[in-house]
C-alpha cells in the first residue's frame, strides 16, 4: 500500500525528521534532564549546586510553605480555568455555528488579544481595574459604589488578569472540536427524545472533550506557572509556584530546589497530556486506537 | 380511506427567505403504509420529512399526527423517528448504547431496555455487534443499527431519509428487501425519501412524486409507471418515447382516431380529447415491438424507420432507431430464448408499433 519514496525524497524525508529530533532533543529534552539531574543535587550558597546526590529538595516540597503556595496556586489556576472554559464553551459553541459573513469577524476578537503581547495585555489590565480605572470610574459615575473598589494586587486581580490572558487558549481548541461536530448527531439525540439538555450532555459534550480537556490544559498549566501575572496585577501577601520556582532560581539562588518544584510542574503536564490521549481516543470511538489489534484480538 | 390517516399535512408551504422550498402541500399518510416521496434533488422531498420530524417548521399549514396537531412541537416530543442519510451514529458511543439511546431517554426500566435491545438487534442481525463501536462496522451494519436506533422506539411513524445512498448496488438492493421485509412485520407506517425511481417502485405501497415544491401526482408504483398524468411524471420514472399526434375523431369508449407522426392509428385514453387537438402520445421502451422489415408481413398501422445503434445491457437490449420523418425512438427487448438469433444490425430496415392500449396520451401542454 504504501508509496515506495525516491532515494532523494527518502533522503530529504529521514533528514528533515532527524533535525526536528535534534532540534527537540537539544532544547526541549536535555534541559528537562538537566533540571531533573539538578533537582536531585544539593545545594551551593556560593556556585548554583555541588554534584552530591540528595531528596533534600522534593522533602522540601512538602513543607508547609511551599504546599501553601502550591495550593493557592492550583486553586487559582483551576477557579481561571472553570471560568475561561464556562465562558469560552458558548462563544465557540457560537463561533462554530455563525454564519460565512459573521464568522472572521468572531474569530478575528479572539485572535488579536491571542497575537498580542500578554505582557502589554497584563498592563492594559491596570487601567481596567486600577483605583482611577475603567471599571471604577464606572461604577462611580453610575453611583453603584460610593468609593473606588480596590481590585488590583488582590488574588481577584491575579484571577481576572489569567482568565483574561488565556480565554483564548480555551477558546480555539473548543472552537476547532464543536466546528468538527457532525450536526446530524445533535438531530439524532433529538430525534431520540433527548431534549436540550439532554442532546447537550449525551452527544455534544463528550463529542467535544478532547477540545475541553485540551482547552483546560492550555489554560490551567500556563495559569499554574505564569510568574508575571501575580507580579505585576497580585500582592505580595500570597506567593504563587510561578513566582517560587522564578524566586528559587533568581533571588533565593537555589537553584536545586526550583529544579525540583519545576519538574513537578513538568511531571503534571505529561500526566495531563496523557489524560488527554485517553480522552480523544474515547470520542473518536477507538479510532486512534489499534483498530487491527483489536479485531485480531477477538 | 375509512380509518383517519396517522400522519396528515394540510396546505403546507416552507420559504427559505425568498425561495419558496414547498407549495400547498396536501397529504394524508394510512397507518401501517409504506409511502415514498420521490423527485429529483431539490424539490422539497427532505423538507418535508424534516417537518414531519420537527425539525423545521412550516411557513404555512399544518401537520397532524394520529389526528393531534404537531406543527409546532418539536422533535422529540414527537412519536416519530428518522433513518438519517448519514445514519448519524454516536461515534462515542457502542452499538447497543446507540440503540439503548431512545428508551434510556424515556427513563425506561433497565431490565426493559436490555431486552428490547437484545431482542431488536437480534431481529437486525446484530445481535453479536452489541460491544462494537460505529467506526467498526460496514456500512450496511452501520445502516441496521441507524434503524434498529429508530424503530426500537416504536414510533408512529419511521421516516427514512435516503438511507442507502452510501451503499454499493448489491448492498442496497439487499438493505431494500430487508426493510421492506421489516415494514411488514412491525407493521409502522414508513415515509422513505429517494430520488431513485427504481427503489421507489420496488418498496412502496404509494409514491408522491414531487417537483418544484409541489406533488405533481400520488398513486401506486403501477399507476405512476403506466398513466402518469403529466410528461414530467413520465420522463422521472422512466425512459419514455414522446410521439406527437393529432385526434381525427373521437370514437365511443374512450377511444381516438389518431395521426401519430403521420400514421393514422387508434388511441386508447380515459382522458377527453377535443376533434383536431395536438397531443403526446407516450410509450415506454419495453411496450414498443419492433420488426424486420423482411421478418413477416405486419398488420399496419406501424412505422417505418432504420436502426441506430443496439445498446446490449445484460437482460434487455435497447434499440435506437431513426423514423423515416427524423423522430428518434428508443425500445428496449427482452431476449427470448426461442429466437436468441435476431440481432439488428445498424442501418437494418424495421417497422415499429406496440401493443394497443398502452399507450398514454397527454394533451400538448401537459408539460
């Protein structure tokens, strides 16, 4: 069945995929490894580590401290990632059903904040939501409120500024699974006596999983680990892992233990990832999975 | 009909912004019927199953089921189910939840559902396909459990929306017996959609052949074959010959002294026809008899014409030939085992008439 390739399109082929694996292997692997190496070594107060092997640092992951931090963290990241996905699900459920004329137009809200700067996006933030800003001066001129809310460097602000940095990380995923949706299956559900609801919950949703659980990881990891967002919109009261693992590496000069803390983060994205294997492979009715294997086993 | 009619439409039109997708539609459906809706693409026939299944509503009119009103209930409030053309499966979900769907829907007992699952798969051939996944089944099994899906509701009626469009020739020949079969055991008033004149016939008690958005005429397969009321009727359902003629004089009993392409003939028809009035005369292939000018000595009226062309298509063979005015005609022959030797070689001179009788007679504007 398969195309007997030309010695030169063999050769261009083999060639160009072996430089995609240098190219992972150099810069994505090794220094996964690395830090993983350095997360097991102890640590220097003078050069960045000294090569003698020790659990010091993940026993350290489990002191208080750090299970705070890790916990707010997770917390906020899940609370942003429930919203954007709360949010996003409608707007692309929308988005994939509008019309040819209205459609780029929907698409184009969502790309532009996506090409954006978030840095500059997290800034534009401040003058929404600063004590002389948009939302403020609203409310006030409204005569909702008597004095401005203090919003900014408070975990709402830090909330807000993630939900409104990724929602478009969620969006595109859902959007690309609900547009591949055969509308046919929704008038079968239908057809069936399932009602609304009940066409949404049996059909559409599972049907549309993968693009969740692919949405929800592309906003709760970077939610988990961005360091900027809390600096610059949140408190100094609560730490967030993004600003630890930075602070172990840049201020505390520790550099093992923020090895350590940030391979944890590395550990639950390849956990995530594969729940995410299971989950497409679910809604494509075992079409990924070994279908000869399967037979072959019956 | 006696008994009131499980399934009625009455003036029912459909727009579409401007376009105007249905016109004036009145039907009225028996109980335990198999009813096909037949026309080419584009002439209302998908509509109109989408609006006994809810899932448009007219522009005007209404539909009624077992003699309530459901024009504007919405589907799956509806004791009626659908065969999708792409059957629509749930790919996430096996054979027997796809089934199990309809009754899990309306909260039926857990012993009840395994039952009736097992049993409606049994009845499909499906019964050891429980665990398979849509993705791994042929087409034709994928098309039994998109009905299996559909009738284990028990529906008032079972509407099929072009169902075997994706299956190759032997397969839907086979899925047409199979439904058929399955019509008269459950006994459900069946609505089929095609635009195959050919499965129509083969499966239906009554065809509405539609065109534009409207029914241009409702009758059995025999019926609409033989005494099609319009050319267009004529020339859906099958290969036609269209003879122009002239009525001379009308005769008692419904027949005409004709000039057909020149020839006087006698015409056989239940229509009124006026002295000197131009008409079509309409005759299948199959009812046209041809022969060799030298083979015996025929019983005029017949034309005189040369053969084209013989089209040799397994059973039949089609014979294309000219009439000495220029006309074209086309006739089909079964082979016949006692003279499996005739064989019309082009430019072969014949004379052509056909069995008197079956003609159908049109008046000219009856386009």
């Amino acid at each position: 069945m398969e195309r007997v390739p030309s010695p030169g399109a063999s050769r261009f082929r083999e060639a160009s995929i072996a430089g995609t694996w240098l190219w992972l292997g150099l810069f994505a692997l090794l220094p996964n490894l690395v830090l993983l190496l350095v997360a097991f070594l102890d640590r220097d107060t003078v050069g960045f580590f000294i090569p003698s092997l020790t659990l010091d640092n993940f026993r350290e992951l489990f002191a208080p401290v750090f299970l705070g931090v890790l916990w707010d963290s997770i917390r906020l990241a899940l609370c942003s990632t429930l919203v954007c996905l709360l949010a996003a699900y409608p707007f692309a459920y929308a988005l994939a059903k509008a019309g040819p004329r209205l459609r780029p137009w929907l698409l184009l809200l969502v790309i532009i904040p996506f090409w954006t700067n978030s840095l500059i996006r997290t800034y534009a933030l401040i003058l929404m939501i600063g004590a002389q800003g948009l939302v403020n001066k609203c409310a006030l001129g409204l005569g909702l409120i008597g004095a401005p809310l203090e919003l900014m460097y408070t975990d709402f602000a830090v909330f807000a500024g993630m939900t409104y940095t990724f929602l478009p990380f969620m969006i595109l995923p859902l959007y690309a699974s609900i547009e591949k949706l055969d509308p046919g299956l929704a008038d079968a559900a239908k057809d069936l006596g399932a009602g609304s609801l009940r066409t949404f919950w049996h059909s559409t949703l599972p049907l549309t999983l993968p693009g969740v659980v692919a949405g929800c990881i592309l906003v709760f990891l970077p939610s988990l680990g961005s360091f900027y967002i809390p600096e610059i919109l949140g408190g100094a009261t609560n730490m967030l892992l993004g600003t630890f693992i930075k602070n172990q590496f840049l201020v505390a000069k520790n550099w093992p233990l923020g090895a350590a803390s940030s391979s944890v983060l590395t550990l639950l994205l390849v956990l995530l990832a594969v729940l995410y294997r299971f989950t497409s492979q679910r809604a494509a009715g075992g079409y990924n999975a070994p279908l000869n294997a399967r037979r072959d086993g019956e | 009909m006696t008994t009131p009619p499980i399934l009625e439409l009455r003036g029912v039109s459909k727009n579409f912004g401007n376009t105007l997708a249905l016109h004036n539609i009145n039907l009225e459906i028996a109980n335990g019927e198999f009813l096909t809706l037949l026309g080419p693409s584009g002439c209302g026939k998908t509509t109109i199953l989408r609006i006994l299944s809810g899932f448009e509503a007219p522009t005007r009119g209404a539909v009624f089921l077992n003699g309530q009103e459901i024009t504007s209930s919405p589907p799956e409030l509806r004791q009626v189910n659908t065969v999708f053309q792409s059957y629509a499966l749930f790919p996430h979900m096996s054979v027997w939840d796809n089934v199990a769907f309809g009754l899990r829907m309306q909260k039926r007992p857990k012993v009840e559902i395994n039952q009736r699952v097992a049993e409606i798969l049994r009845r499909v051939h499906l019964a050891e396909y429980g665990d398979r996944m849509p993705r791994q089944l042929s087409g034709g099994q994928q098309q039994r459990v998109a009905i299996a899906r559909a009738i284990i509701n028990n529906p008032l009626v079972l509407l099929l929306d072009e169902p075997f469009s994706a299956l190759d020739l032997k397969l839907r020949k086979q899925m047409q017996f199979e439904i058929k079969h399955l019509q008269r055991q459950i006994g459900i008033t069946f609505v089929f959609v095609t635009h195959d004149q050919e499965e129509a016939f083969a499966m239906s008690d009554r065809v509405v052949v539609m065109n534009e958005g409207t029914v241009i005429q409702v009758g059995s397969p025999q019926e609409i074959y033989e005494e099609p009321e319009s050319l267009f009727v004529a020339r859906f359902v099958g290969e036609i010959n269209v003879l122009e003629g002239d009525i001379r004089a009308a005769r008692p009993g419904g027949t005409y002294q004709a000039e057909v392409e020149g020839v006087p003939f006698i015409l056989h028809s239940r229509r009124e026809f006026a002295e000197g009035e131009t008409v079509k005369v309409l005759l299948r292939p199959e009812d046209l008899k041809v022969y060799l000018e030298q083979e015996k000595a025929q019983q005029p009226p017949f034309f005189l014409g040369t053969i084209n062309e013989t089209v040799y298509k397994g059973a039949t063979v089609d014979i294309l030939r000219t009439l000495d005015n220029g006309k074209k005609l086309q006739a089909a022959e079964f082979f016949n085992e006692d003279d499996a030797d005739i064989t019309y070689r082009p430019g072969d001179r014949v004379s052509v008439t056909w069995v008197e009788g079956w003609e159908v007679v049109l008046n000219a504007e009856g386009e």
